[in-house]
C-alpha cells in the first residue's frame, strides 16, 4: 500500500535529518511515522514480508542512532550554568551574571570570559541533546520491542530473520540482549 511506503519514507527522511542536524525531535517524528505502517494493509504476501523487514531495520536503525549518539559518561547532575559570572572590570567594577562581554575593559579577562560563555553555551546544548535522547529511549525501545513481539511469529524462519537483523544492526551489547529477548518473548 503507497501509505506504509510514504511513511517508511518519511521515517528514513528524520533519521537521515537527525543524524546531520542532531535535532532530537526528528527521532520522535520518525518512529511516529513508522507506528503508521500497517502491516496487515498490504494484501500482497511478498510485498508485506518485504515491508515488514524494512520496518524492523528502520526500528533497529532508531535504536543504533540512539546508541551512538548517547553519552554513557553523562551526568544529568552535571547541570549547565543558566548564566556566567563576568571578571571584575580593572576599576574594581563587578556586572551581574550575563553581563554583555563588550562592558569588560580587560581584552584578557573579555576573550576568557567569551570563552566561558560559548563553553557554557555548548554544555547547555549537549545537556539538552542527552537529556532529551534519554527520553526518546525509554519511548523507543519498548515500541521497537512491541514491533517485533507484534510483527513475528515463532516459527524458525521469523525469529531467524529478527535475530540477524538484531546481530547485523545493533552494536551495543545489553541493547542486543535486550532485543535478543524480545525475540524470544514473541507471541
């Protein structure tokens, strides 16, 4: 059916547009596009087999981005500073938090507290992409889990097809067990 293709197609769109913008809301939009796919919609056996197996390697693609883009040093404790405290102006003067870099008169103290600032600005982006990739992780998982619980069946053939395309995709060990799991869990 020409609506699974497009969503299939959208879904590889976000993943392709998060992995150049790492933009998180892009992951959610495409496991929402793939959640549109309706297996039982294609009528023609070998068409759905096929569409079924291109849906597991996006779902399993979803998985992978999120294990190579999460940080397992992370510390969501480790929070940025809202805003950095400027140094003393060469008169003694002291500007509150923020102030703007322009207002101190020292070139050194200026460039380490510009520095500070644009480090500051990077953490604060960093802290947010892993805090939100933690999130669509515990989304993800469980709906990429439900995929394959609800897609295959126990015959040999299916959970060989899953277990290969887990070992094939997914590099991180505990997430492979996990699905690993998952295939055997299938009802």
């Amino acid at each position: 059916m020409m609506e699974n293709q497009k969503y299939l197609r959208e879904a590889h769109t976000y993943t392709k547009e998060f992995e150049t913008q790492l933009e998180p809301s892009l992951l959610r939009l495409a496991y929402m596009a793939l959640e549109n796919v309706i297996l039982a919609q294609e009528s023609d056996l070998k068409l759905r087999a096929q569409l079924r197996v291109d849906c597991l390697y996006l779902w399993l693609y979803l998985l992978q981005l999120l294990d190579r883009f999460l940080d397992p040093g992370f510390n969501p404790n480790d929070v940025p500073e809202k805003l950095i405290q400027p140094p003393p102006t060469t008169e003694g003067v002291v500007y509150p938090p923020g102030a703007n870099p322009a207002l101190i008169d020292d070139p050194q103290a200026r460039a380490e507290y510009e520095e500070a600032i644009a480090a500051n600005r990077a953490k604060a982006e960093q802290y947010r992409l892993q805090i939100n990739l933690r999130r669509l992780d515990e989304q993800i998982t469980p709906r990429a889990e439900a995929f394959i619980r609800n897609s295959y069946t126990f015959t040999p053939s299916d959970r060989q097809e899953v277990k290969t395309a887990i070992l094939q995709k997914i590099k991180n060990p505990q997430r492979q067990e996990r699905l690993l799991k998952a295939c055997y869990e299938m009802d």
